[in-house]
C-alpha cells in the first residue's frame, strides 16, 4: 500500500482518458486541496496563520517530524539558535561544538549554538549556554538587535511600557528599538519581557524581521544547479535576475566559491560579493591559450558588488559587477574576460607575463601594481581610465581608445602598445616607456628621467617638472612640444639633436588636458584613422535537433554588436551553409533562419552591416537527434535534504529547462510523469506542480533510503531528474530511539528523560508521580513495531499527558468505542488521545471516508473491541482498505480511454463513441453522466444537433468504499458537417 500524505482532487489528473486529451475538469472538492501549512495550523491564532505558512515554505521554522508546529509551545534557547541559522542561512558544520559546558555533544542544537555563539548573536551566562530554557522576550529582542545590526543605543530611554521596570536594563534598548520597528508588540500596555515565548510568537517576530535581515557573513559554495546553490547543507533558489549565472553549467568554477549574499529566505535577491577559488590548468600542448581555463558564463547576470579571482586560469563572460573587481594576489597565470563590465575599480594584482585579456566589456578605473604581468584589451573594450604602478606590459588593440593612462611610480618600465588620449607621467626617479604609442597628449611632471624607446606619435607632449629629462626613440614623433618658460627644447631633451627632425612645433605653456573629440593616429605620420568601427562578431555555437522542423531564428543583434552604437542589419541573400544536406538557411522579416534537415554539423555564415561597413559571421551548427537535448532538471528550493523518516515538509523544486545547452522557457503543455525507480507516483497525491514548481509530498520522501534519490521527470518531451538526500539520523539519538523501543517498563523512565533522546518533557514533569508512571506504560503500550523516531515519541508522549491531563482512563476510552452507537460518537470516541489510534493516512481522508471508517468500527464491534489494540487492529483494516481502493480507481481511471470512430476526436464528434463500462486494470464499475443525453446517451449513442454543440460527459469510477468523479468536454460537429 502506498504511503500518501495530502488527500487531493483528480481533477488535474485525467490525461489519458481520451488518448492523448486531457479532461477538463471542475474545482477542486475542499477536502482534497492541497494543504501547505503543518496538520496542526488550525491551533494557531488567526495573526500568525501567514507567519507559519511563510516560514515553513522558507524551511526557518519546520516543525515535527509528524508536520505538527506545535504553536502554542514554549520556544527553547536551543530552538532558537537553529531558527537563526536557518534564518541568516548560517553554514552549518556536522560535529562541531561549542565551547558551553550544558549543551551536550551529542544534542541536535550543538551545531547551531556553535554558529550563532561565534558571531556574537546569542551568548550564554558564562560556560552555559541554557539550552532547555525557554527563551524569553526580552532574550528575543536583543538577538534580534544584533542580528539585524541596527545602532539601538538610546531607544530605551523612550520606553512607555506599563512594564518597563520589568525589562532588564541589558535589553531596554533593544526592546524599544523593536517596538518602534513594529517587528515586537506588547500587550496593549505591557511588554511582558520575561515571559516565555511562544512558538507561533516567534514565527510573527521573524516574519516580520525578514525583509531588514539578510545573510551576514561570507559562505562558501558547496554546490551550484541550475537555478540555485547548495551553501553549508542548505539548498537555496536565486531570484530570476541571478538564475543565469547560478547553472549547473557553473559548478566547477563557482564551487568553493566564497559568497555574501541578500536573501528572502532561502531565496538569494542579490549577490554583494563573489570570490573565486577554484583553478583551471595550463593549455595542453598546441592547444588555444585560454583553453585550459574554468569557464563562468555570466549571461548578463550583475553583482551588486565585489568580484574577485583568487584561482588560477579563469575565464569570465558576460558579467556585470556594480562593485570592484580585483584579480587577486594569488592569481599567477592566465585570465580572459569578455563582455565583463565593472562599474568599480579594477584591481590587477596577480599574474606575470602571462596574458591577461579583457575582450570588449566596459571597465571603469583600472590600477595595474603587480609585477611583469601583461594586460591586453581587445575588440571593443572600454576602459575610462589606467593606472600602471609596476613593470607592466599593456597592449590594447587598434580600435580601442584609452582615455587616460596614468604612470606614477619609481624606476617603472613599461611596455604600452596602444591608442591614448591622455598620458600622465609622474617620476622623481626616471621611467622608461617602450612599445608603439600614439597618444593625443603626454604630460611629465616630477623631477625623474623619462626614457621614450619605443615607436609612435604623440600629437602634443607637455613638460612640467624643472627638473624632468627626456630622451627620445628616433622612431618617436612629438607633433608639437610645451616646455616651461624659458626653458630651451635641448635642456630637457638629451638627444635633441638626433632627433629633432621628429618634432614639429616648440612652445612654452602649460599642459593640456584632453577634452574629447580629437583622434589618435596609428601611425608615425600622425594621421587619423577612421572612426567608424565594423560590426563584431558574437562567439556562437548553435545546437539544433532535428524535430525542430519550423528552425530557429536570430535577429542581427544577436549575432553582431557595433561598439558606435549603430544599428546592425542583415544583409540580404547573404545566408549560407556548408554543407545544404543538414540545413537550410535564409534571411526572412530582418532575420537568419536555420531549419534543422538531418543529424551533423554544418556551419552556416551570414553577413552583418552597420550601413557602412560588413562583418561576416559565422554560426558552427551541430544537428542533434539525442533524446536528451530536451532536459528538465529539479532544483532544490527545499525540503530536499532531510534526516531518515523525518520530513517536516514537502520537498519543493524549482524546474530548469533546456534545449541542448540553451536555458528555455517551461512548457505551456504537456503530460507530466514522476517515478520513484518503477514506480508511478500520483499527481497531486504523490506529487503535485504549483507555479511551476514540483511539489514531492512528506509520504514519499519519508519512504526513501539513507542516500542520494533520484526522482525521474517527464513534462511533454522534456527528461530529467530531481533529487533528494537522505541523512542517517544522528547515531547516539537513533541507539537512544532504539533502546526505548527495546525497553522494559522499569528502565524506560531513564532512557525517557536522557539528553541523548532530547525529548520536550515540561507537560510530562508536570504530572504527578503516579500519572507519570501511566504515561510511561502507556507510551511503550503503543509502540507496536516501533517508533520511527524522536518525534514519534514526542508526539505519542504529548497525545499521552495531554489524555490524562484531561481526565479518564484508558479503560474508559475503550468502554466509549464499545458503546456508540452513531457515527459521529463513534467518531468522537476513537478521537481521544488516551487511545492514540496511530495510521498516517488518516489524517488525509475526506469526511465522507471518515465516517466509513466510523461505521465499520461500529459493524465489526461484534462482542466489542476487547483493548485498544483490537480497535488499533480494526482501524488499520479499514483506513489501509480505503486507500487501497482509492488507488484502484484511481488508476483505472488513468487508463481509462473513450473510443472514437475513424476521423473523431475530442474537438470533432460525429459518430457513436464507446464508453467503457468497466475500468481497464482492475475492473472497478464505471458510469456515465452527460450533460446532453438528448446527443451523447450514456451508452455512447450520438445524435449530431442543429449546431455544433459543446457536451461534457461525466465519468465516475466506483470500486469497494471509493469512487472518483471526472469530467470531459466534447465538440458534437452539427448534421451536415463533414468535417
């Protein structure tokens, strides 16, 4: 029999009935919708209904391991340090400890009061920590302070409170802080600071904190998916401007990663900083420079801050960081960027002579003070400013303008093969510039010697420094030189003479500062090139399967960016492939088609413009007939790693798509399939699909092994998977679970109350001596094969004292079940927690199915039921009995087909149809319902109206204690119509 936890409509369900249309069905009944807060949300006070709801679906709060929240319990310390480190995403170490002396080390919180201790957040009255204690409001509020990092100093001194005098001085601040945040309410005149807080309380608080909260220290990256990253053991989803740098595609460059981060729950809203760590290796022998390189595709993503590379051979693509961007001292070799934009300062401080290039992108200021290494901008990078403090080799090609370059430093040589508009060199010692230069204006100042070896044209070179020397290249040309007054050309140049032909006008003045407009020229004639840019090339790589019969499409923009900013064009009949036998493509409506005609590369190259000038550009096409081209992958959110036997929620992921490797859109339709190995989970039983989502109940995820299992996923022609991590339960706790349920009734007490079982018992301490003593009887009465964990014998514990808190007897509640007579006693009598009737589908069944299970109770009394494991053993019988045929219809109505004749479909009825009579798989009995039986008859019969008319039939499939109910729109075409 299958475990299920949420009973549901079918509504969504019906796919196969008429073949491959779906039915179109009704509202869901309210019994079967999906419930997405904890079994006990009921309890809560209406103001925090929202509070549980959002916190159990951002996974901060979870409740028990049975989906109980438990509201009105008390909140321990303990409790609340797991809260705030889920809260703040905090990373989590298995088997690290703290240094309180009262928190165990086998205690499940030890991990999480380790965190929140290290940051300050919650401190302990020396060497204890008071994990058992319930934490007080005023203990709340203070936390919450720190945690939120606000100045509060002050705040107390406003404090209104009938109750202020109450709240200690070490936490008055913080208190009125709160209040004024709204965040913490009194009680309409008192604050009640030393009251515990309750469970539901603190659900409120924390909703209400979340949007000024957010994660306050670096992490590390454990592991990236499409559409999220694993941080410490927490899964989290990043917003949708952030899934396009967070792929799967990602992982090895980004894993290890160093992340700070902004987040709503576990969603991440913003990246505030990013350290790379990991490492490519050198390019094989032969092989392209960067081709040894980690790859991160940026795919236009931005970082609201910092970027830094720390590994060695990273290449970066199309990123934006609003921050700096540094390559940091422990870079060494080869770096390539492209498209990267940093709206900062850009740092070089790693790397030698090996090359580090920026390929077009827009860099803000950039500061180059590592030594010997060698920085290249190429096709259309942008950089507004360069300053060069150590030996350095600078190359930008010859369509990149710097706007300024600044030398400031002693001794330096540097190598600088580029376009300038502004050089500033600043020197009490000398420098010395090689490489081919052209540059508008070149100013010196200081007192240094400035040595020009190398090639080129400076259109004016401005002396300022009374004391600054000058030697020039004889290959150097200076169209026009300013000199101090009174200052003669030879006493500032030191080989005047040789190279005074090079120099056209001398004169005195000050330097000028470049105010834009002029050109650089590319050669020592000092003439102007041209200053329209080509279009340039986008770096494509198309993959295009071969039922894509209608073809992909590019607009121009797609395939060429103009650095001008002009617009770019197809030029027309300019599309040709290479090889015609594995595609086609044409220029149509301004854009290149290419239609896929059979499996095998090709490339196909077409020709831009920007009105002036051409660039042809070429798209390498691998026709692909894999059947894994179309992939959907399942990506934690939560509730996909959990400990054995103990899902406090659904398991919830988010659905990445892909075609090849390109990321797309979901599907609009298409026929949804999850299995677990073999077998076929049920929709919106098993699993359910919301906002796009996939929903994995508590049922099956309680059911799999200790592991890693993967779920398969079939939506339309997309295939893949989603998977779900299964944690041991902590040892010394699973021997602790295990000794109770092996225990005799005198040694149960000590393994009851042990730190290692870690059980709630302030209601069980409050019960007398001789309650108590029932209590323990009883709870090892109703282990029956066991209890599957700690919170299993928490709640059996709670359901026990809270019956004899109560009053009766266990006697006395089985009298009740022998003597009703209706099905509502029946059903109040096996209510009590004094009998604790235990079955996990229960809780699921619609009323109609709960009072079949009272009246089968009431049937089969006979004598009456001798104790409470006889109507144990009767309760069993029946709930497991309706399940089973719920399942039986279930899936005869999955396989359930209407026949048509030849020609006749759900959108076009004009013959007799068939109407099965009897479920397909298990023969359950089927009736049917239409709306017109004047045109379909239940028996399938049709007579074709006057007018096309829409009929919808109603099937409902009945088996045993169960029937389900679907219905089906049908077009019956009017008489006389053909088609």
């Amino acid at each position: 029999m299958k475990k299920w936890n949420k009973a549901v409509a079918l509504s969504a369900i019906i796919t196969t009935i008429t073949g491959p249309i779906a039915l179109a069905a009704g509202p869901l009944p309210a019994a079967y919708a999906i419930e997405a807060g904890f079994k006990d949300q009921t309890l809560a006070a209406d103001w925090a209904q929202d509070a549980l709801l959002q916190l159990k679906q951002s996974g901060i709060m979870e409740g028990d391991d049975q989906g109980n929240f438990r509201p009105a319990d008390r909140l321990t310390r303990a409790e609340f340090a797991s809260v705030l480190a889920k809260l703040l995403g905090l990373p989590i170490v298995e088997g690290e400890v703290s240094a309180f002396t009262d928190v165990p080390k086998s205690s499940w919180a030890q991990k999480y009061i380790a965190q929140v201790s290290k940051l300050g957040l919650m401190n302990g009255n020396g060497s204890s920590f008071r994990p058992q204690d319930p934490i007080s409001r005023e203990e709340v509020a203070v936390t919450l302070v720190r945690v939120l990092g606000v100045d509060a100093e002050g705040y107390g001194n406003k404090l209104a409170v009938t109750d202020a005098d109450d709240i200690s001085n070490w936490a008055k601040d913080a208190v009125q802080y709160l209040l004024e945040a709204g965040i913490m309410q009194g009680n309409g005149t008192g604050f009640e600071p030393k009251r515990s807080a309750a469970r539901q309380e603190i659900a409120v608080i924390i909703a209400k904190a979340m949007p000024s909260i957010n994660v306050m220290v670096n992490q590390s990256i454990s592991e990236v998916r499409d559409g999220g990253i694993v941080i410490g053991g927490a899964v989290y989803t990043v917003a949708e401007s952030l899934k396009g740098l967070f792929l799967a595609a990602n992982d090895d460059v980004l894993r290890g990663a160093v992340i700070r981060f902004e987040n709503t729950g576990r969603t991440i809203t913003k990246v505030t900083r990013l350290e790379i760590t990991a490492s490519g290796k050198a390019a094989a022998g032969g092989a392209s420079e960067f081709s040894g390189n980690l790859s991160l595709q940026g795919n236009g993503v931005q970082i609201d801050g910092d970027l830094v590379v720390g590994g060695d051979y990273i290449s970066i693509h199309n990123l934006s960081v609003t921050g700096n961007f540094e390559l940091a001292n422990s870079f060494e070799h080869d770096f390539y960027a492209e498209g990267l934009q940093v709206g900062g300062m850009t740092g070089i401080h790693g790397g030698d002579s090996n090359t580090v290039v920026f390929q077009d992108g827009k860099l803000n200021k950039v500061d180059v003070n590592k030594a010997d290494v060698h920085v290249e901008f190429k096709g259309n990078a942008a950089v507004a400013e360069l300053n060069i403090q150590s030996n350095a080799s600078v190359t930008a090609d010859g369509g990149v303008s710097l706007p300024k370059v600044s030398i400031a430093g002693e001794g330096l040589k540097v190598e600088l093969n580029a376009n300038v508009e502004q050089l500033d060199l600043v020197s009490t010692v000398g420098q010395t510039i090689a490489g081919s230069l052209n540059a508008n204006l070149v100013n010196l100042s200081g007192t240094g010697a400035i040595t020009f070896s190398g090639t080129g044209t400076i259109t004016k070179l401005a002396v300022t420094g009374s004391g600054t020397t000058l030697t020039l290249s004889p290959e150097m040309t200076i169209g026009s030189l300013a000199l101090p007054d009174n200052v003669q050309p030879g006493a500032v140049i030191t080989n005047y003479a040789d190279v005074q032909r090079n120099i056209g006008s001398i004169g005195g003045g000050t330097p000028v500062i470049v105010g834009g407009g002029s050109s650089v020229g590319g050669s020592s004639g000092g003439g102007t090139v041209d200053s329209n840019h080509a279009p340039e090339a986008k770096s494509l790589n198309e993959q295009v399967h071969i039922d894509q019969i209608e073809g992909v499409a590019y607009a121009a923009d797609e395939l060429a960016t103009d650095a001008d900013g002009d617009t770019v064009t197809l030029v027309p009949d300019s599309a040709k492939v290479s090889d015609a036998s594995h595609a086609e493509a044409w220029i149509d409506a301004g854009k290149l088609w290419i239609k896929p005609l059979k499996a095998g590369a090709t490339t196909v190259t077409v020709q831009v413009t920007d009105g002036a000038k051409r660039t042809t550009v070429s798209i390498p096409v691998d026709i692909t007939d894999d059947p894994n081209y179309y992939s959907v992958t399942g990506i934690g959110v939560y509730g996909a790693l959990l400990t054995e036997y103990s899902a406090g929620t659904e398991a919830v992921f988010n659905l990445a798509y892909k075609e090849g490797t390109r990321i797309v859109a979901a599907p609009e339709d298409g026929d949804i399939i999850v299995k677990l190995g073999e077998e076929l989970l049920v929709l919106d039983m098993d699993y359910s699909m919301a906002d796009g989502q996939l929903v994995v109940s508590m049922g099956v995820l309680d059911k799999l092994p200790v592991g890693v299992t993967s779920l398969s996923i079939r939506i339309g022609n997309y295939i893949g998977t989603a998977e779900v991590t299964v944690y041991e339960m902590d040892p010394i706790l699973k021997m602790a679970v295990a000794s109770l349920n092996a225990a005799a009734e005198e040694d149960a007490r000590e393994i009851l109350v042990s730190d290692e079982l870690g059980l709630q018992l302030t209601p069980f301490n409050s019960l007398p001596a001789s309650q108590q003593e029932s209590a323990i009887k009883l709870l090892l009465d109703y282990r029956a094969t066991g209890y599957v964990n700690k919170a299993a014998i928490q709640d059996s514990l709670d359901q026990i004292v809270y019956g004899l808190q109560m009053g009766g007897t266990v006697e006395e509640a089985v009298a009740a079940v022998n003597n009703a007579a209706s099905v509502q006693e029946m059903l109040d009598a096996i209510s009590t927690p004094l009998l604790h009737l235990d079955n996990e589908d229960y809780s699921s069944l619609e009323d109609y199915e709960l009072d079949i299970v009272a009246q089968y109770l009431i049937d089969h009394k006979n004598g009456g039921y001798a104790n409470r494991d006889g109507i144990q053993t009767a309760f069993n019988e029946i709930v497991n009995q309706v399940i089973d045929d719920w399942y039986t219809v279930y899936y005869d109505l999955m396989a359930l087909e209407i026949g048509f004749a030849d020609g006749d479909s759900v959108n076009g009825v004009t013959q007799d149809l068939i109407l099965p009579s009897e479920g397909p798989l298990y023969g359950s009995r089927i009736e049917w319902a239409s709306s017109h039986p004047d045109i379909i008859a239940a028996d399938g019969k049709v007579v074709r109206p006057n007018e096309d008319t829409l009929v919808t039939l109603t099937v409902t499939v009945l088996y045993g204690y169960e029937h389900i109910s679907a219905g089906v729109e049908l077009l019956v075409k009017a008489a006389g119509d053909k088609n």
